[in-house]
C-alpha cells in the first residue's frame, strides 16, 4: 500500500461520544474496550496517522505487536491520545525468560509507555516449550507495576491449563482467529469457562467472505454493510474485537456499529457459515516462526 492510499485528515474525523461502546471486565479486576483497531500489515511510516484518525473517530484502542513494526507509529499517537487501551505482543523469538523481560522493554520504549495496558504471548509455540517461562516473565512484569493485564494469543486448551497449573495466574484474554468461517465454539468455551475473555483476530476474515449471500442478505436487512454485520456478530458474542484498516472509509465504517444489533435469526443463519477447514492463519499447535 502506497502512502498516498491514507490522506489523513483529522479535520474530517468525526468526534463521536459513544456511551454504547462497552468496556468488558477482566479476570484481574481491570476493565477492556471492546471494541478496537487492529493494525498487523498496517505500514509503519502511515501508522501514526492511521491510528490518531480511529482515536479521533472514538476508537478506544490499538492492537499491534513487536512482529508488525509499527509500535513506534502506535507511539507517536499515543502522545496524542494517551487514553488509548494499548495491547501489544511477545514475538516467538522473544519467548522465554530474559528473552521476554528484554524484548518488553524493547516494547514499552517503543511505544513509550511506562505502563502497557496489556501484553500477550503472541504464539504458544509448543515445540521450543518456552511459553511458561515467557508468562513468569510477565508476571514479575505486572507485579512490578510495567504492565496492567497479561494475557495471550493461539492458545489451545492444554496450554492454557498450563500456564495456570505452573503459575496459578489466569490470562486475562485469549486472542483467536475467528470469523463467521471460523467460529472456534469449542475454544470460546473453554475460554469461558476460566472467566478468560477471547478476542477475535480477523474478525473479518481478513475480508474475504463478507461477499457471501447471507451476510450480504442480513446487511441489506439492517441497511448495513458486511463488515458492520460481521463486526455486530462479534460484539452481539461478547467477543473483544480489533478489525484493521488502513483507510478513512472504513475505519469509520467498521466503528458505525453501536446503532443495531443481530436478531436470533440473523444469528442462526451466521452459524452455518462455520466450516471445520475455514481457519486462514498458521495452526497454533504445529506453526514455527523459529
Ligand atoms: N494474535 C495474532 O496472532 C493475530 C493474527 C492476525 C491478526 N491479529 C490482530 O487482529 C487484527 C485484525 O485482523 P486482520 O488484520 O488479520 O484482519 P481483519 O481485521 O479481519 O481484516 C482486515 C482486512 O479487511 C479489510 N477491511 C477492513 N474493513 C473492511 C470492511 N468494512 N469491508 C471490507 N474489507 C474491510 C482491510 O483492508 P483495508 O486496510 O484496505 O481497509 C484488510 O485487508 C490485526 O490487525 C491484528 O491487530 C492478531
């Protein structure tokens, strides 16, 4: 994506006060956005830009990681909008101990936070075994006061049950794929089960899909678009949920979902979309980012 393809124009954003935007309540006592903007692929020299437009648009937070290389971006506007829920992530070469420790300070100085509101393991990686050692780093993190809430991505039941057995201490969220293709059930409830919050990472599919007859058909019922559907879908679910883009059009789009909500209808059609084979990212149990 060119630079050209995001003209940022604060001016334009429109300031919207939002009292229906909830805030969910976390197993350590603190509270999250439900709502956010994700920003993996988003560039890194347009990530300021991009994220102070969502800010001023009401976004209440930033998803990004150390993988994306856009933390500084992240950081920039946060000079701006210090209030921004901020969660950013432990890369799987980064896991383990001392690897951790550094590579969140790496993090926090990026974003220059001296408090990261959450930081997630960003993949389990089961086969280096490192992802116990990783949470003990972030707990003597929290207890030190450098970060709010820990929490992790990719997990899978058995890692869950874990790190907790090992540690004693619960992610406060477990960040998934999941899209109307993908609607992990099991997961969720399993994450629910251990008051952990899930979150959903490509919570459009990355796009694709939103084409499909029946959520085209709910859009035309609601006078909404796909994207706006499959965003309510999330939230309707009580899932924690961070669509990225990286244009004016539809960040504003994918926030303009406060107004509506699916009826139980729209909600069975949305079930049938789910499909054993329709996961589009790396499989948790067997992906290698070594
Ligand atoms: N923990 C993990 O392992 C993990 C993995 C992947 C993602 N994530 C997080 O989850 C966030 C969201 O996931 P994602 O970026 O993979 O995918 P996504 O949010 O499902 O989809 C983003 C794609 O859809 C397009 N799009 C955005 N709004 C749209 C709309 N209303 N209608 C049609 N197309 C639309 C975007 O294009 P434009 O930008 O051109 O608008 C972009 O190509 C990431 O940014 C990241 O923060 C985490």
């Amino acid at each position: 994506m060119s630079h050209s393809d995001f003209t940022p124009n604060l001016a334009t954003a429109t300031p919207r006060v939002d009292e229906e935007q909830n805030h969910l309540n976390l197993n350590d006592g603190t509270r999250i956005p439900q709502f956010g903007l994700g920003v993996y692929k988003t560039p890194a020299d347009e990530t300021a830009e991009i994220v102070r437009y969502a800010a001023k648009a009401g976004y209440k937070m930033v998803d990004t990681a150390a993988f994306y290389g856009n933390e500084e971006g992240v950081g920039d506007a946060l000079q701006d909008f210090p209030d921004l829920y901020t969660s950013t992530k432990l890369w799987a070469s980064d896991l383990g101990y001392d690897a951790a420790l550094r590579a969140f300070d790496i993090s926090a100085r990026k974003l220059r936070r001296d408090v990261v509101d959450l930081y997630l393991i960003h993949w389990p990686m089961p086969k280096t075994d490192l992802f116990v050692e990783s949470w003990k780093a972030m707990i003597h993190l929290k207890n030190e006061g450098r970060i709010r809430s820990i929490g992790v991505c990719n997990f899978q039941p058995e890692h869950l049950t874990r790190l907790i057995e090992e540690t004693g201490v619960k992610p406060v969220l477990n960040q998934i794929e999941l899209h109307p293709a993908f609607q992990q059930k099991e997961l969720r409830a399993f994450n629910e089960s251990l008051d952990i919050r899930t979150e959903a990472w490509s919570p459009l599919g990355r796009g694709t899909g939103l084409d499909g007859e029946i959520i085209t058909s709910i859009a035309h019922k609601h006078g909404k678009t796909p994207g706006q559907v499959t965003i309510r879908w999330h939230l309707d679910q009580g899932n924690v949920v961070i669509p990225k883009s990286a244009h004016q059009k539809r960040i504003d789009e994918n926030f303009d979902v406060f107004d509506f909500t699916l009826d139980a209808e729209d909600m069975a059609r949305i079930a049938t979309l789910d499909r054993a084979d329709g996961r589009t990212g790396p499989n948790p149990y067997t992906a290698d980012f070594s």
